[in-house]
C-alpha cells in the first residue's frame, strides 16, 4: 500500500521543464508600457519597452505596430493570429504619440454594428484592450496593451449610465524598489517593491451576475527579474482585498561581475510600471 | 433456488444465434430435489444452443428428429434427455437437474461473445478479477474492445471514435449522467451488485435513444445472488455489501467509502501530485429489492446515488499562473420494475426518476470559470416482446425520458473545453469574462417497435423509433436587467430506422450487417443565450456496421467493420463576432471509418478474455469553411488484450494495451504578453501532431481462502503498468515555448485488498 501511495507521488515529480523566466538567459521584452494605461477612442498614448539581455538592458529599438485584427471569442491566446505575421492588421504607429483608433471599442470592445451581435466579454476586471505590437530583433513577438475606456454591453440602462458617468480611466502605478547597489557575490540580499497606496486603484465594476456595479481595488503583481542568480519566485502577487503595498524577495546573487536586476509592477487593470537596477556583484 | 447468478445474457445470446426451423422445443430446468427453476444452464440440442432463464426456461427449433438435450454448467451434473420431434408438433419438456457440490467463490463468466456486431458483454464476477480495474467490475469498459483508451485520470468513454458525450451509459435502462468517480478510479454505479456489463458501441436498437455514439447497459444483478454480507477494503476505498429477505421481498445494499485522499495524505503532500493524479474522495451506495409478485411476475426496485469531491490547487510560483479546481458532483436515481415473463415474451414497464448537481469551480490565475447544473430527471420505459409464429418475434415499447436543468455559469467562455477546441497543456483560457444563468427542458418522448424473423439461415431485424422532443430555454437573448425572458421552445420529431441481417453460414459462421439512424438532444448547458445558443436541437448520426462473427464454444472470432456519418454537431462558432445568443453553432459533421478484429474464449480450461486489434479514423469539421481534423480522441490503432485465468481457490489475469497517442495541436512559435507578463504559444496545424504510442501491461492475482463456517475470504493484488514505462499524457512545454516534453502517467502501481463475505 505505502509502495503504490508513493508511486503515486513521484508522478509529481517527473518531466518538469522549466517554467521560471526570472533569470533573463537571452534578450527579450519585459515589459511593455502604454502611457496612460488606459484610454478612450481616438485618445493618443505613448508606449515604450523595457527589453532585457543577459548584459543588462537591451538598446535596440522596437519597431512598433497596431494591431486592427480581433480574436475570436474562443481563442485563448490573448491575440489574434492575423498580428503574428506582417499582413494588413499591422498598423505601423509612432510610438511617442499613437492614436488609439476610433473604431477599438467596435474592434476589441462590446460595440457591435447591430443587435444582431455578440458583444465581447471584458476580462476579470471589466475591461477591453487595444494591442500593440512591438518587434525587437532576435526576440520573440511581443505584445502589449492599451486599455480601452469603452461603454458597458448588456447591462441595465441605468446602470450603464451611472458606469459612464462615475468611471476612473486607469493610470499606471508609481514603483519604487529598493535593492542595493553593491552585492557580496553567492550571497541572499532582500529586493522590495512597493507602491504608494493610491497605485492600487479603486474602480468601479459591473458584475455580470448581480447587474450591479461594485466597488473594486486593483490587485498588485510584481514581477522579479536578474541576470544571473537565482530568485525563489517569479512575481509576487497583492490580492485586491489586501492593503499591503510592499512585497519582497530574495535574490541569491551570482558570482562577482556587472548585474542587472529589473522589477515589473503590474496592476490588474493593465497598468504598468518598470525599474532597472544596475547591481555590482563583488 | 438460484445456482449462480442468473444467465440471462447466456439466454439471449442463444436466443439470438438460434436459426427458425419447422418444429419448437419448450423446455425447462428444475432442480430435482427443490423443484426450483434452474437459470444459467446451457442446452445443446444437434447443433443448437440455448440456456435457461431466470424462471429456467428455454426455447430450441429445430427440424423434425430424434435428439439428445445435453444439459451442462460448471455447477451441475451432466443431464442429458432424449426426444424426438415429430412433423407439425412443439414439444414441451421438463429437465431435473443436480448441483455439484461448489467450491469456494467461483467466477462463472457468459456471454462475452458478440451478437451484434461489437456487441460485448462481461459477467460482473470476470470483469471484477481482471486486472486494471482493481476490482470494480465497471472499469472493464476501459478494458474492453471498441474502447479507446483513456487518459490517465479521466471518466471519458470513447467507443469506435465517438465523442464522450455521444455514447450513453444505462443502469437497467436508466440513464445516468457518470460511469466513473471524478478521478477515474472506480465506478460511480457501484461494483458489489452489479450483475454485467454490455457494451454496444454503434447500431444498437430501438430501444435506445438519445445517443449517436454507443450504448453501455450495467445490468444490476439478482440479489438473491448477492453474498449475505461481504467487505472489501484496499488503498482506494471501502465496501460493505449485505443482503437479507423480508417477507418475498430479497434486498441487497451496498455501501463503498473512499479514503485515498486520506491514504495519500500520510505519506505525502497532496500538493506536490501531478495534475494527473487528482485525489478525489467519492462515495456511492446502492439498494436493489426483487420480490415475486405472482408466478413470473417479479418487481425489481433500486436506488443509487454517488458523491464526487475534488479540491486542488496546482500551485506555481507565480500566482498568475496557479490554478484550483473544486468539484462538487452528486447523482441519484430510483427506479421501479414491474416484468412478467409469457410463454410468448415478456411485458416490462419500467418508472425511474434521479436529481443530478454538478458543480465545477475552476480558478486560472485572475480568470474564473464556475459552472453549476442542477438537474431533475425522470421517464418511464415499456416494452413488450411476443412471439407471433415460429421464429418471428415482435417487440414494442415506449421510452419516456425527461430533464429539468437549471443552469449557471461564470467566468472563461472556453472553460470547460469542448471537443474541437485547440488545447494547449498549460495554458490558461481566455480571459474574456460573461455570466449566465437559464433553464432548459429535454423530453423525449419516443415509441419503438422491432420484427425478428429468421427464416432459413437468414435473420433479419427491422426496427424503427419515432422519438417527439420538447426542447425549451428559458432565454432566446441574454438577459438586461429585470428584462423579462423570452423563451426558445421547439417541438421536433424524428423517425429513426433501425435493423439488421445475420446470415448464417454454417452453424459456426455468421455473417451480419446492421445500420441505423440516431439522434440526440443538445446538451442543457449548450442552451445558455450568452456561452452557447437557445434555440439548438438535435445532432444525427448514420452507423453502419457489417462483419463475419465465428463460433465455435468457447472460442469466438469476430471481424468487424464499421463506418459512423455523425452531423449537426454542436460546434463553437468560430467567428470573431458571432451572432448575438449564437455562441455555439450546429455546423459540426464527423466522419469515423474502422475495422476491428476481436478474438474471445470463454471458461476454456479456466481461460477467460479477448484479443482485440481495431484500426480507425475519427475525423471532425466544425464549419464547413474549416479544414478536416482528427478527432481529439482519436486512436488509429489500438490493441487490448484481456485473459483472466481460474483454476480452484487461485484466479490470475493480465492486460496488455498499445494505442496510438491522442491527437495533439503542435505549438509552433510564441509571443510574449505584456499585460500578464507570460509567453503564450502560436499554434500550428489543428491536431497535427501526436502524442507517442501508450504500452502498458497490468496483472492482477486472488487467492480466496475459507474462514470459519460459511465465512469465505480473498485477497488480492493488482500490478498496473508493469514495466514501469513512462506513457506519456500530455505535451508539456517549457515557459516560453521554445522546449517541450512529456507529462507522463502513473508509474508501476500495485494495489492490495482484502475481501471478506458470508
């Protein structure tokens, strides 16, 4: 009996590929900013990429593109395939200042050119998203987005109304890290993320099943990068009912040389904010 | 008295392979000292077999002669009677019989060799000693030809390359929605009174509804049969098993606990276990009462139920990708049979009812997917079969079958997956989030009638079922508000033929074909304005089989082709703005082509089992502007092979599969996502590629042993996956694509238990 229960436990254990991306081993985008977070149609944003290598932080700019080309409800991937290739659902755009198109509430949102359509459901905290594609060279395809303040689909006419009324366009989170410039080589050294509390955003959400808008706060996530060494976890999450504004790790540092360490903080509406660190490993 | 459980299967085999001729043996057995009816007896007349029934009667034509009944069963003397058939006259005969002493418990085993073509049934007593089932008799289905095999874990049951919700499982004639516990381990039908097991898995008969794919009957069995008190444990589960008679009236109850999740717990974090080793905790209990309400009239009542819980959590280390699950799943049904048996058939009605709940809460990350279907069920069933001359019998009946479901649903629109969905292990649904909750209503209200008639060396079954459905939603569009419903309601009708043609070659070969139309419903939960489409109705299948069935007992061979046109599926619409309330379409058409060739032996030499190659294509299309693809089941080969061997207090038995790895969806590429900071794959060619071929080998031994008195014993040990060989389950990737492997299956696994019954 004890022979089979722990035959059954091993299978735990087995074919286990490596799921971490904490240690940046090649060049590739972090993170993907759009500024502000969140916007209306026809609103212009600004985006940026933070792109890591294995040297530090990777200079080389995107090219960056729209991409006009909806998914289809029953796909998973959060893209549609017609922005993988380089076909006409790519809009090249400046990425100083990019207009988010006028028709994105149509294309990714819940506008729908009759009643005769479905509307497109809002992810877990209600909302719709423009995508931006930004190509690094020798990098994979990378994605990112900007949310789109777009009108509530299917929900009572006065609570639409008060929706549109009372709703807070999301803003990017302020980060501020702490970590030390100057590491011992093969050592544990604590790197904290935090945010003001004013980052983790209040917002106003219709839940489908009451038909009622409640009130939310936005769940932090901070995401941990080094060049080299080894971190216990890759991010570290803040539910929303949590007033915590600080979280921690520890990096157990690599052998002496030039480090960077870069920290991701994401808010659950798509707001985003970055920071690099150079660390001297000694 | 009752010698053995009772061999109605035996009886109708025979009843089937009979060929019409001029003259008709009546006959039954009696045992000589208590004048009872014997059942389960062979009666070999020339080159004519047949048995006795429940009430030990039994039914042979043949030409006018002289011939010696020849009476034999492992459990009684040889009997032997001389009779001579005159021209123009039945004859009426009475046999005594003597029971040989018994020995111990002992696994008779009838009826494994085919009638239909693909037909298989398994006495519950065989199926219990074969290993891969650990002693529950219902998990032989996995085991047994025409089934694919399953994946690790699983409750699905493909047969020849229908889809899990396309083949329905019967209890006496009651459908019920699970054959398996949550996890895939043991039945949810029980194991200790189940009587057999019988799988159709295509053109089965009229008196079948509501499938396209296959039938599977658990017959539960006499309780008279059943021990007065038996107990099983293992590292599984518990089972406790009574019998007692009050009055006329026989009731046997059982009553099976699980603990593995206990089990497991003492030695090991449940947390660190692989997501293909859920540990679930089930229970199940059954009650079945037979009482003899006049001469050949007997009630027989039961109920079942079954309890499913499953919580897990798969933990990561970032939150964003940790997933849990909690499964709350519960189903109940009582039923009331009323059969008289006739010199010229039977006359059976059948009342039942059940409630069935189902929750399922899943939690991918940030995305939720909640689903609950809380069901009433009910209908009732008549059937009524009478001879009409020699060799032609008519049989009618109505099939009354009816669900209530209330229905609610949140979350992810591509949790829980269907079939045609590109499934990436790994990787969380789609983040789109809607919220529904509706009713649906499902009667179907059918008649059926079928004519046997065998003349010469042909027999030909025709048959058809007109079924009326009532199909209603509560909501045609999804709901705004205090916005009142308007409803979808339809009414359709279909009349769905049935037959068959056996010709018999020699009193050894038979050549046979059958085919048939089939409809089901669409699924309750396919009914919602916001994840599926109102106003669905019905799917259609074509099955045609043909093939050549051999012989000789005990041995059997059967080659068997078969060809399935499945159309009007439910498929998802795969637009990128569906219609409003039109998530689902019913666009979907299938195709399955395969050969199978089955090889079987019963009690030879103690030698029970069967040798099965099947060679198939399952191939689907969601809308006709897609592509062809395989069917996510799909196994073009597959190979079982099942041999339980009893000799005096000791039975041994092994299992040997090879199947072709499910289908796959290769991952091509990657693409990193920003918003949740993840990699998500691109993918190539819809199920285009393979998981590697599955080999496995199990074995099972018993040594029953006598206690005190009356008070018998056994214990038992079951190996599965024998060699320890690593099959895989599932493609596995590394976080940003660029890797792949194998989640594998269980490794070498030994199950131990004890039994013990009076």
């Amino acid at each position: 009996m004890k022979a089979w229960i722990a035959a059954v436990a091993v299978a735990g254990c087995q074919n286990a590929l490596d799921q971490r991306l904490a240690i940046v081993n090649d060049t590739r985008v972090l993170a993907i900013v759009s500024e502000p977070a969140e916007a209306k149609p026809g609103a212009t944003v600004a985006y940026s990429a933070l792109v890591g290598s294995p040297h530090g932080p990777d200079g080389d700019a995107p090219a960056w593109s729209l991409c006009t080309a909806p998914k289809p409800p029953t796909d998973d991937d959060a893209v549609s395939t017609a922005c993988f290739g380089s076909g006409s659902s790519l809009v090249a755009i400046d990425p100083t200042a990019a207009m988010v198109p006028t028709d994105a509430c149509m294309q990714f949102g819940p506008d729908v050119q009759g009643s005769g359509f479905r509307p497109r459901d809002p992810d877990p905290t209600g909302g719709y998203y423009q995508p931006v594609r930004a190509d690094v060279p020798g990098t994979d395809l990378a994605f990112g987005f900007t949310r789109i303040t777009c009108d509530l689909a299917n929900a009572p006419f006065e609570v639409a109304e008060a929706y549109l009324k009372n709703y807070v366009a999301n803003a990017n989170p302020t980060l501020v890290v702490d970590a030390p410039a100057n590491v011992a080589a093969d050592s544990d050294v604590t790197l904290t993320a935090s945010w003001p509390a004013a980052s983790a955003e209040t917002y106003l959400y219709y839940d489908q099943v009451s038909e009622t808008l409640v009130t939310r706060r936005e769940s932090m996530r901070v995401s941990w990068y080094a060049t080299g060494g080894s971190l216990p976890v890759d991010a570290t999450a803040v539910d929303e009912d949590d007033p915590t504004t600080s979280v921690s790790t520890t990096w157990h540092t690599p052998a002496a040389g030039a480090a960077w360490l870069w920290f991701v903080l994401r808010d659950s509406r798509g707001g985003i904010a970055t920071a690099s660190v150079a660390v001297t490993v000694q | 008295m009752s010698l053995g459980a009772p061999r109605r299967a035996l009886a109708i085999l025979a009843l089937a392979a009979s060929v019409a001729r001029a003259e008709t043996i009546t006959g039954k057995l009696v045992d000589r000292a208590t004048k009872q009816p014997v059942s389960g007896a062979t009666i070999l007349a020339g080159n004519e077999l047949a048995a006795s029934d429940e009430n030990g009667a039994f039914v042979i034509e043949l030409p006018p002669g002289k011939y010696v009944l020849v009476v034999s069963a492992d459990w009684l003397k040889p009997a032997q009677l001389a009779v001579a058939l005159v021209p123009g006259r039945d004859l009426a005969v009475t046999i005594e019989v003597d029971p040989t002493e018994r020995a111990g418990e002992q696994i008779e085993v009838v009826g494994i060799a085919p009638t239909a073509i693909g037909e298989t049934k398994v006495d519950a007593a065989l199926a219990r000693a074969l290993p891969g089932g650990g002693g529950d008799a219902a998990k032989i289905v996995q085991s047994l030809p025409s089934v694919a095999r399953p994946p690790a874990g699983s409750t699905d049951i493909v047969v020849w390359g229908a889809a899990p919700n396309e083949s329905r499982v019967f209890v006496d004639g009651v459908p019920v929605p699970a054959l398996y516990h949550v996890g895939g381990y043991r039945s949810a039908v029980g194991n200790d009174l189940i009587g057999d097991i019988h799988l159709t898995p295509a053109a089965f008969g009229v008196d079948r509804g509501r499938a396209i794919g296959g039938v599977i009957d658990i017959g539960l069995g006499d309780p008279r049969d059943a021990p007065e008190i038996r107990a099983q444990a293992d590292v599984l589960d518990g089972s406790l098993e009574g019998r007692t008679t009050v009055g006329g009236v026989t009731i046997a109850a059982a009553l099976r606990q699980s603990w593995l999740d206990q089990a497991v717990s003492l030695v090991e974090d449940p947390r660190q276990l692989a997501p293909n080793a859920p540990l679930p905790r089930w229970t199940d209990g059954q009650v079945v009462a037979r009482a003899e309400l006049a001469p050949r009239t007997v009630l027989t009542a039961w109920i079942i139920g079954s309890l499913d819980l499953l919580d897990r959590t798969l933990y990561s280390d970032d939150p964003a990708t940790q997933t849990s699950e909690n499964t709350d799943q519960k189903f109940a049904r009582a039923q009331v049979t009323v059969r008289h048996d006739r010199d010229d058939g039977f006359d059976s009605g059948t009342l039942w009812f059940g409630r069935d709940d189902a929750s399922d809460d899943y939690q991918f990350g940030t995305i939720p997917a909640n689903v609950s279907d809380d069901a009433w069920v009910g209908g009732a069933r008549a059937v009524q079969q009478r001879r009409l001359a020699a060799g032609t019998i008519l049989t009618t009946g109505l099939d009354l079958d009816s669900e209530y479901a209330s229905l609610a649903r949140f979350g992810s629109l591509t949790v829980p997956a269907r079939e045609g969905d590109i499934y990436i292990f790994g990787q969380p649904p789609g983040d789109d989030i809607a919220a529904d909750s509706w009713n649906a209503t499902t009667i179907d209200a059918a008649g059926h009638a079928s004519l046997d008639a065998r003349v010469g060396p042909l027999a030909i079954t025709a048959g058809a079922r007109l079924d009326g459905w009532l199909l209603t939603a509560s909501r045609l569009t999804p709901r705004v508000g205090s916005t009142p419903g308007i409803g979808s309601q339809q009414i359709q009708y279909d009349a769905d033929p049935r037959g068959s043609l056996q010709w018999k070659v020699s009193d050894e070969l038979a050549l046979r074909a059958d085919a048939g139309e089939y409809h089901q419903a669409r699924e309750a939960g396919d009914t919602s304005a916001v994840f599926g489409t109102p106003g669905l109705g019905l799917e259609d299948a074509w099955h045609v089989t043909t093939g050549a069935q051999w012989r000789l007992a005990p041995f059997a061979i059967e080659a068997a082709g078969y060809a399935r046109w499945l159309d009007d599926l439910v498929a998802r619409d795969l637009a990128v703005t569906p219609p409003l309330a039109k998530a689902l379409t019913q666009d979907g058409i299938g195709t399955v082509y395969g050969v199978q060739v089955t090889a079987r032996v019963l009690g030879w030499h103690g030698i029970s089992g069967w040798l099965s190659y099947n060679l198939s294509s399952s191939r689907r299309k969601d809308a006709a502007d897609q592509a062809w693809r395989y069917f996510d089941h799909d196994q073009t080969n597959g190979l079982i092979a099942v041999a339980g061997w009893v000799r005096g207090a000791w039975s041994v038995g092994g299992r040997v599969r090879l199947a072709t790895g499910e289908p796959r969806t290769p991952v091509v590429g990657a693409f990193f996502d920003s918003a949740n900071g993840r990699f998500e794959p691109i993918v190539g060619e819809h199920n285009g590629t393979r998981l590697p071929t599955y080999f496995a080998t199990d074995a099972r031994a018993e040594r029953r042993f006598a206690l005190t008195g009356a008070v018998k014993g056994a214990v038992y040990l079951e190996i599965q996956n024998l060699t320890n060989r690593a099959n895989a389950e599932e493609i596995i990737y590394n976080a940003d694509y660029t890797q792949h492997g194998y989640l594998t299956g269980l490794p070498l696994l030994a199950i131990a238990g004890v039994r013990i019954e009076r």
